[in-house]
C-alpha cells in the first residue's frame, strides 16, 4: 500500500514529536510555569500542525518549524493571561531564593532572572537549557544566524551572573 504524501508527512510529524516529547513538554513547562497547561499546548500544537498534513512537505526544517510554533503558542496563552509582568524583581532576590526546592519556587526564580533579560536573550537561554537545542537549531528556529544565536546565549547568561554578583548572590 502507498502512502499518501499527507500520510507520509503525517508520519513525518507524529515521528518528530515523539523524539521531541520531552524537550518541547519542559521548553513548555518552563514557559508557562505550569505542566497541565504545558501538555495541553503540546497536545493542541500535535493536532494543528498534523491538520496541515501535505503542507508540511513544504517546510525544510520541521523541527525548527515546531519550535517556533510551540513558542508562539506559549507567548499566546501568557499574553492571554497577561503574566508578561513579573511582580517581583532582582532587587528582592535572596540567596535562599536561588536553592528552590520544588517546580513553583524554581519557575518563580528563572521567571525572575529571565525577566532581567531583552525577550531575544531569554529564548535563546529557554530553547538551550530547557528545549536542549543545539546553536545550530535554535538559530534555525529563531530565524537568526548562528554567531547571534551564540552571542545572545553569551551575553544573556553574562548579564545574569553580572547582575546576581552585584548583588553578592554568587
């Protein structure tokens, strides 16, 4: 039996989420800061793009294409929610704060130093360390050249150790 080219990009798709399933679920549980809404936005990106099916053959880098959806979903449901504003600021940070101990508490902390950061900066540090991407990938996916994609990693973890020495908490 042939598979269709819908089928096959179908296959493509529902392969690639599940070599993914674990990186795209904390990418988006350290975006939402909640793991029900995290699946829920996995589950619902599933279904989206898999409704695109022969449309997909169109796309080169579908990983990348994944990515990029899943954190304009993200960015969706916080403006939905309006959490861009964080209510707490550097200035409150103590060196108890920087040993969390659960989920809550270690959101709440990178929710803090992130926010310390240009939102380009901050993405580049989610996919890296929460999405495991390679530079390679993450430039991909942001659409940026690589050396940028290294460079606002570099300078987003240096402005937040520059900012946390200051305040004597490293």
């Amino acid at each position: 039996m042939k598979l269709t080219t819908e089928n096959k990009q179908h296959t493509r798709l529902a392969q690639l989420m599940q070599s993914e399933r674990d990186h795209l679920f904390r990418y988006a549980c350290y975006r939402l800061g909640s793991a029900t809404d995290a699946d829920d936005v996995v589950q619902e990106l599933y279904v989206k793009l898999s409704r695109q099916g022969a449309r997909l053959a169109e796309i080169d880098d579908l990983k990348g294409y994944v990515y990029r959806s899943l954190s304009n979903s993200c960015t969706s449901l916080l403006r939905s929610r309006r959490q861009f504003a964080p209510t707490e600021t550097l200035d409150t940070l103590r060196s108890d704060d920087l040993a969390p101990t659960d989920f809550e508490q270690e959101f709440r902390l990178i929710e803090r130093l992130m926010a310390h950061l240009p939102e380009e900066q901050s993405e580049v540090i989610r996919l890296r360390i929460y999405g495991g991407r390679t530079f390679d990938e993450i430039a991909s996916i942001c659409n940026i050249p690589l050396t940028t994609a290294k460079s606002r990693f570099r300078y987003g973890i240096d402005k937040l150790r520059e900012a946390l020495e200051k305040r004597g908490l490293l």
